[in-house]
C-alpha cells in the first residue's frame, strides 16, 4: 500500500502509526492542519506555501477525511495529533536527553507542559525549550531561535505554538538550519495532555469527537471557527489532488 496521498497539493501520510514514529526519525517537516486552517488555503499564501513544502502531513482531520471520501471513495486512516504525540513520547529515539526541543506559546503552558512531560518520564528543564515571541502574522522569521538551534542541534523540535503560525515558523526553520532535525507541528495536542486546554479522552479522540470537546469547553472561541471550516468542503471537492494555489491560477 502506497503509504502517501496528494491532497489539495499536500504529501498526506496515510500508513501505520508506528511507521510514521519511524519516518519522523528521518527528519524533516511534519505538520497536522486541521479543518479550519485548510479552509484558509486560497487566501493565506503563507501557510499553504509552508503546507507544501513540509515533509508529510498527518490525516488529523476527520472532515478532511469524510470530504475526501465523498470525493475519491476512499477511506483513509487517521492519526490524530494526540495519537502522534503520545506515540513519539513513548519512543526511545525521541526520550534519550538533549534529543527534543519544545517552543512554547507562553511561560504558563511551558511550566504546565514541562510538569507534565516529566511526568511521563522525560528529562526536561527550561533549557529544552524556548518562550515563542508574538510573531508577524504572515511572516514568521527568529534568528535567535535559529541560533538556539544550531548550538543545541537537537534531533526533534517540537512547535507548540497556534495553527497558521507554527507551520510558517517551521517551513522558516527548515529552510535555514544547516542540519535536518524533525519539526513536529503538533500546536496544542500537548495543551490537551497537560490540562491547558479542554481534555480530551483516548475513546473522544478516535470518535473523532475532539473538536465536539473543544467547542464544549470555549463555544465562543471554537464554534465560529469550526463553522468557518466548512469552506473546506467546497475546496475540497474542487480541487481533490490538485495544488489550491495552481487550481485557482487555472481559473
């Protein structure tokens, strides 16, 4: 089984679990979009660029799944980024000291992440990680993260930071650094674990029910957005395989 798909110009992964723990190994850009930012794909040139240029993305997605049977017939596996991140963290390779760096939104979830990652038996301070400015929306560059990097040289770098930003911020740190660590874009998968975000239970997350949870927990923030991501369905049906940037150029 061809373990890759082409979705709206996006390399999908769509094999086992523990494969993708393999390839992650590998290095390279791993990115886990959900509904609502895909949706943004024709007008956000900054994150669909970042989308196409990452190694893999991980079918997190339960619409874009539904979509893409509706539109192709077939029915892909999803892995959730919850499924990604605790299956990396139980991985030897990923929990030998010094091999993962975290970037954190804010020094409250960095404390709640640490707490609970040490928790599961990784050995990790403050010095794994780096406290994520307020980027330029659009435009994500940090030469001081980059440096960090490089002296660190760190095998996995894990961005915790929101949907629409860590993708443009890692295909940033893929393009500069002079060596090819992993950079896992799971954003707030590890929010979930450590209580900083609505919990989400194993059985919630493989009824795909996760984005029920969350809208659950805060209705005024992930209602509107989760109805914004119903403009995927157009995209989707429209463009299947195909780039959304080249589609939309075709007219």
């Amino acid at each position: 089984m061809n373990e890759f798909r082409t979705i709206l110009g996006i390399n999908y992964f769509v094999g086992s679990l523990p494969r993708l723990v393999e390839i992650t190994r590998l290095g390279g850009m791993v990115v886990v979009p959900a509904a609502p930012a895909l949706a943004e794909l024709e007008e956000n040139t900054a994150y669909r660029e970042a989308l196409e240029v990452a190694k893999f993305a991980i079918t997190d997605s339960s619409f874009l799944i539904i979509l893409w049977f509706l539109r192709k017939g077939e029915i892909l596996r999803r892995i959730s980024g919850l499924q990604y991140l605790r299956a990396l963290i139980r991985d030897p390779a990923f929990r030998a000291e010094g091999t993962s760096f975290w970037i954190m939104p804010s020094s409250a979830d960095m404390e709640a992440n640490l707490n609970w990652l040490n928790g599961e038996g990784l050995r990790l301070s403050e010095a794994d990680c780096y406290l994520a400015p307020h980027y330029q929306q659009g435009k994500v560059e940090d030469k001081i993260l980059l440096a960090r990097l490089e002296e660190l040289k760190p095998q996995y770098v894990v961005i915790n930071v929101g949907g629409g930003t860590q993708e443009i911020l890692g295909a940033h740190l893929q393009s500069r650094l002079s060596y090819r660590p992993a950079i896992i874009c799971t954003g707030a998968a590890i929010a979930f674990l450590s209580g900083r975000q609505a919990n989400i239970y194993p059985w919630v997350d493989k009824m795909m029910l996760g984005w029920f949870a969350r809208c659950l927990s805060e209705p005024g923030k992930f209602v509107p957005r989760y109805i914004r991501g119903f403009r995927l369905t157009r995209i989707l049906l429209k463009y299947a395989e195909r780039p959304v940037s080249v589609a939309k150029n075709d007219g």
